[in-house]
C-alpha cells in the first residue's frame, strides 16, 4: 500500500510539472495532510491549492511587471508629505492611484520645479499600475531619444517601437531637461503618436508649455506632441522649491539648534532661502 502511495505521489508530481502548477507541486503534501487533520473535504483540499497557486502566481507576475517597468528606485506613496506639497492635488492622486485612467488611455503631466516631487509621484503611479496587472516602463526622456537613435543605427527602431506599442504606461521622466536633437524630438514625437490612444502616458516636466518648442525644437513639433498628450489628460502642477533642499534646511537647523554643525556635504549657501541670500554688495 505504502509502496502504491509512493507510486502515486512521483506520477502526480510529474502532471503537475508538465500542467505548470509549481505551488501544487510544492505544496501538495503538506496541505492534504492539513486538511486530513482538519477534516476538510476533497473539494475544500482542492480549493486551498488553487487559491495558493493563483496568489503565488500573481505575485510572480506583479514582480516580472515591476523588473521589466525599469523604476530608478521604489517610491511609496506614505513617505510623499502633501503636507510639504500643498500645490499637489491630493485627492487626484488618489483617484489616479486606482488605474482608470489607463483603462480610459488618458495621460498624466507633473509640471513643476526640481525636487518638487514629479517623479517621486510618476514612481508611485508606475507601480500602483504594475500591481494592477499593467505593462509599464519608465524611461528619462534623455535615454529613451538615445536608444532609439541607437535602435535606428542598427536598424532596430521597428522592433523597438513593437515593444513599446505593447505597454499600458510610459512613464517619461524629465522632458525638458537638456534639449533634444532634431532627429531626437522626432524620434520621441513619433513614440508619443504610436502611443496616443494606445497606451497611457506619464509625463514630469520642469518647463511650462509655453518653453516646450525650446527643447523639442519647433513650435510645430511641440504643437502636435501638446496635442495628443493633454487631449485627455490630468495635470498634477507641483510649485515651491525643493524638497530636498528644505529638508537639508530643516536638519541643518535642528543640528545647529542643538549645537551641532550641519553636514558637510551640503553648502551652507544652499541651505539658505532665497530671501536669505543677500546680493553681492555694490561698489
Ligand atoms: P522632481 O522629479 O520633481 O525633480 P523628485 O521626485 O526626484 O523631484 O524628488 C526629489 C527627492 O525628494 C526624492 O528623493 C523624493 O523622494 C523627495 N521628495 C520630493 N517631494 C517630497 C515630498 N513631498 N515628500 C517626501 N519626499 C519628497
Ligand atoms: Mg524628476
């Protein structure tokens, strides 16, 4: 009987194996001798293991997603201070967090200075929507425009372009940065076209609209880029200076409250406001 059992086990280990279910496989044993214990029935048995394949899966899937999605780093919503953000629409946020809008396509632009948050908050939304099933990649726009120039050197931009048509979200970080060639802007105008309609797009900018032909090039190019990015789209306006900065004020004040010197690494002329700052004296 003992040996039959055993005979049993190894064949259904390689059913499973072939049928692709790795946590039935792990997990077999010890839940049928759980559910022995616990007089739950073959239907019962069967249900824990489905349910324990499915959750297991998914979070394989969520974590390829996020590995492909190519974040900087990892960004939490609850260590983003609105209190330090007031310009930031808080409940938009929210609303943006549960995903509708790449279901609807639509787009998302973070203006503001440097340090204000834009791409603290385009990481968050990026892994919020991995974790909902989504296809995402982040890219700063500098690399983007030079792997598709390379992609086009090699005869590549064909099979580049597939992969970005099958994202949900592109998350393009920092527009406006340094000023793109002209075969750069278009290179980037023709993703965001492909794009329109297709997959949703985030957007962090430092420049107002107004200053965008200056770094795309043209006031054409930048028309028609304006036009299929805010056709629908949420617009996340962050103002002040940077957080970083006030935040190295504000530890340096306290260490200098208490004594301490502030640190090193951080010049004292950047820690003071610009109202602190005085001008140069007049000869
Ligand atoms: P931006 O993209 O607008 O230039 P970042 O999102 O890169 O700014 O923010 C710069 C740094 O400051 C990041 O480490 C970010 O996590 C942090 N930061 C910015 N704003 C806040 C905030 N309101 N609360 C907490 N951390 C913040
Ligand atoms: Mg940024």
């Amino acid at each position: 009987m003992k040996k039959l059992e055993t005979k049993s086990t190894v064949l259904l280990k390689h059913h499973l194996k072939a049928l692709k279910l790795p946590t039935f496989n792990g997990e077999c044993e010890k839940i049928a001798a759980r559910c022995a214990t616990e007089n739950v029935d073959h239907l019962g048995f069967l249900l824990q293991l489905c349910e324990l394949e499915l959750i297991t899966r998914e979070k394989r899937a969520a974590e390829r997603r996020l590995k492909a999605a190519r974040f900087p780093n990892s960004k939490t919503l609850e260590d983003f201070k609105f209190e330090a953000q007031p310009s930031i629409n808080r409940v938009l946020v929210g609303e943006l967090l549960r995903g509708e809008y790449i279901d609807k396509r639509e787009s998302v632009i973070f203006v503001g200075n440097p340090g204000t948050g834009k791409t603290h908050l385009a990481i968050v939304l990026g892994i919020a929507a991995c974790q909902q099933g989504k296809k995402v990649r982040f890219w700063r726009v500098t690399e983007l425009i030079t792997q598709l120039m390379e992609a086009r050197e090699e005869r590549q931009l064909a099979r580049m372009k597939n992969q970005l048509a099958k994202l949900d979200l592109l998350i393009l970080d920092e527009l406006g940065y340094v000023p793109a060639s002209k075969l750069g802007s278009e290179l980037l105008f023709d993703v965001i076209s492909t794009a329109y309609e297709r997959t949703s797009i985030i957007v962090t900018t430092n420049l107002p609209f107004e200053q965008w032909p200056e770094v795309l090039g043209s006031e054409r190019l930048t028309g028609a880029v304006l036009d299929r990015l805010t056709h629908r789209c949420h617009i996340l306006e962050s103002s002040g200076e940077s957080y970083r900065l006030k935040d190295a004020r504000r530890r340096a004040g306290s260490k200098r409250a208490s004594g301490q010197k502030p640190a090193e690494s951080v010049p004292e002329s950047l820690l003071k406001s610009p109202e602190e700052i005085q001008p140069p004296p007049k000869n």
